[in-house]
C-alpha cells in the first residue's frame, strides 16, 4: 500500500497527522482481530472533506495505531495521551435550569450516549453474527425494561419505508447510507441487525448496531435539560447493570470514532437563532469560545431549516458527563443572549 494521494488536499485530522514517516511506521500493524490500517483510514481517504476521517476497529486500535490517533484524540478532545478519563452521571451535580422557560428559543433537548461491548469488534469489524447476536441480546435485555423506559423493538429489517421514513423525520431514527459509515465498513449488510427501541411517547429509544453497536437516547420538546439527563442516567446505570461495555480508564468509553470516546455523550438542543443564522462569523465564535458545535436540523452533515440549529458539546473525553451537558448549558445561554443582542439591534 502507498501513501494515498487523496490525502495530500484534505483537511481532515487523518490528513494532518498521517504523515509519510507515520504511514510508513503503520501500514503493515494491524490488531489481533486483523484490523488494518488501510480499514482504518479508508472512510477519510474516501471522504477528503472528512473533519477526522478514521475509524477503529476495536479497543486495541487506538495503541495499536497511536502515532495516528493520539494527536487527533488531542486535538479534538484537548486530552493527552497521559490523562485519564473521569465520570460523573450524577443529575444532581448538574446545574442546568431551563434555559429558555417561555419556550421562546429551544424547541428540544436530546442526550445520547453511545456504548460497545465488551471484548467483541466495534461495528467496523463485527461479524454479522455478531452483530445479529447484539441485536438479540440487547432487544431482550431491553424488552424487560418497565415504567418510563417500557417499550418495544423496531427492527429495521422488518420497517415499511413509510415507518422509517417518519421516524427519520421526526429525528427519531437515525438515516440510512452515510457515506463516511459506508467507507468505514459500517454499513455492511444493512438493514439486518439494526434496528430501535423506543418507549411510547419516544422520550428514551436505543439505536442497535448503528455507528456504535448502541446509541442510548433521551430526549423531549422544550429545554428541560435535567429531565432529559435525568431519564438518560437511570436507563444507562439500569442497562450497566445488565450488559458489559469496552471501557478503559484512559479512553472511557471506546467507540468507534476518535469523536465519541470517554463519555460518548452528545448533548444537544434544536435551537432557533435566525439572526445568528445570518452572522455566522459571530455564531461560530461563540460556538468556538464555549466548546459547543453547530449541526443543522437533520443531524449531521445536514443543513439549517427556518434559522433552527443543533448546539452539542464538542469535548466528550476527559470531562464527565455532567461536564458535558454543562458545556452545551454555557453554550446555549450565551447563544441566547446573543441573539437577543442581534434582536434588539435590528
Ligand atoms: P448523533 O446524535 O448520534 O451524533 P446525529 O447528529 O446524526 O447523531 O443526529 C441524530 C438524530 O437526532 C437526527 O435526526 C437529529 O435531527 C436528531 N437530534 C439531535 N439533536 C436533537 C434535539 N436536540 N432535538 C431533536 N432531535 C435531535
Ligand atoms: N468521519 C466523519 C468525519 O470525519 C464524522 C466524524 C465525527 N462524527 C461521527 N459521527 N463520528 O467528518
């Protein structure tokens, strides 16, 4: 294998940190399991306009090929590869009042965090058994859930395209044929073995054998950010107690992407902020000062609709989980704040 060439006029970390010197050191190391780094790389070499562009194919990935990893999980996270990841699930460390109470600016709050199991390949390099094993294991360990967490399984397989298509809509269910999940092997006999749970009113839903073999999702209308991490922390302390996933001291949680490891957790609000919307510049160093990312409404790589945006904390590793949505907090009062700024101003 060669130096990809396709490399030479990316921006993404990949092609930052994958010098010729750290090619040459890598390209012939793989895992136990057989991960290479030509999988590894494959989904940025496809993708030149990928942030990161990398994928692991399991925990041992990430010492495996360190030379890559340890400086884009730096740059991304702001953690080194001496430090250790640390959690707190604990709502009532969480300082988070409602945001907006009129129901002015936040239209929803979601909370996911993603999960793999333990000692078996992550979704770049499981085994369809594997994976349809998961998918039983984890459907049935859920089916025993009760009260607010009471639900049932969807599998996608067994979906019409009318359901999925509403759920998808909805921001319920995530999409199908992401080209960077494509490239990075993700999507390999889709739709079997994936599929969601959801409980009636959709307020806790887990996604099965998606980026991460689980995504472990809260979420509801308006800014009651404390409900939502409330609900999430007891579904995952109840699903911990009856599943092993890979963690380690040093990464946390591991997953897939270099983005989503240590907590894994995504907090997010759909936000509407059309007058940032039209002075990017200032909304993106507000975003920048606050560790806070901006996505359109259709998740991600997906555009604004009618000036509504998702804010999520950028730093997943190294800061708790109570960290985490108290960045995404910060963020979103200070992008209130502003806009409210721009209203008057106008
Ligand atoms: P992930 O959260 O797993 O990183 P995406 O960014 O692709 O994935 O978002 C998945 C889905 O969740 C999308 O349909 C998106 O619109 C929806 N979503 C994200 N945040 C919110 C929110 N705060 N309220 C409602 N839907 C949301
Ligand atoms: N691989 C894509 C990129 O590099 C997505 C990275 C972060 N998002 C994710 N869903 N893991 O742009």
């Amino acid at each position: 294998m060669n130096y990809p060439k396709e490399l030479k006029n990316s921006k993404s970390l990949l092609a930052k940190y994958l010098t010729p010197e750290v090619f040459e050191k890598l390209k012939d190391r793989t895992t136990a399991n057989g991960y290479t780094l030509a999988q590894a790389i494959n989904s940025g070499v496809q993708n030149p306009d990928s942030g990161i562009g990398a994928y692991v194919g399991d925990e041992e990935s990430y010492t495996t090929f360190k030379e890559l990893f340890d400086p884009i999980i730096e740059e991304y996270h702001g953690f080194k590869s001496t430090n250790k990841h640390k959690s707190n699930f604990n709502p009532d460390d969480l300082n988070a009042p409602n945001p907006d109470p009129e129901n002015k600016y936040i239209i929803s709050t979601r909370i996911r965090v993603g999960r793999n199991i333990k000692d078996i390949p992550l979704g770049t390099a499981i085994s369809s058994e594997q994976r349809n094993k998961i998918e039983q294991d984890i459907s049935s360990t859920l089916l025993t859930f009760t009260d607010e967490l009471s639900g049932k399984y969807y599998p996608l397989n067994n979906m019409s395209k009318q359901e999925s298509e509403s759920l998808i809509k909805d921001h319920f269910l995530f999409k199908a044929g992401d080209r960077f999940l494509e490239t990075a092997g993700l999507n390999r006999d889709w739709p079997n073995g994936r599929g969601i749970y959801h409980n009636n009113d959709k307020t806790f839903l887990v996604w099965i054998n998606e980026e991460d073999e689980l995504r472990i999702i809260s979420m509801q209308n308006g800014g009651d950010i404390k409900e939502v991490f409330t609900r999430l922390s007891k579904a995952v302390k109840l699903l911990q107690s009856k599943v092993k996933f890979a963690y380690n001291d040093h990464l946390g949680y591991i997953t897939s992407c270099p983005t989503n490891l240590g907590t894994a957790m995504r907090a997010s609000v759909h936000i509407k902020v059309p007058n940032l919307g039209k002075n990017m510049d200032k909304f993106q160093e507000i975003a920048d000062k606050y560790n806070v990312q901006i996505r359109g409404i259709d998740g991600e790589h997906s555009k604004s609709v009618g000036g509504i945006y998702d804010i999520s904390n950028k730093r997943r590793l190294g800061v708790t989980e109570v960290q985490c949505v108290q960045d995404m907090y910060d963020g979103v009062v200070a992008l209130i704040k502003a806009e409210q700024e721009l209203v008057s101003l106008s």
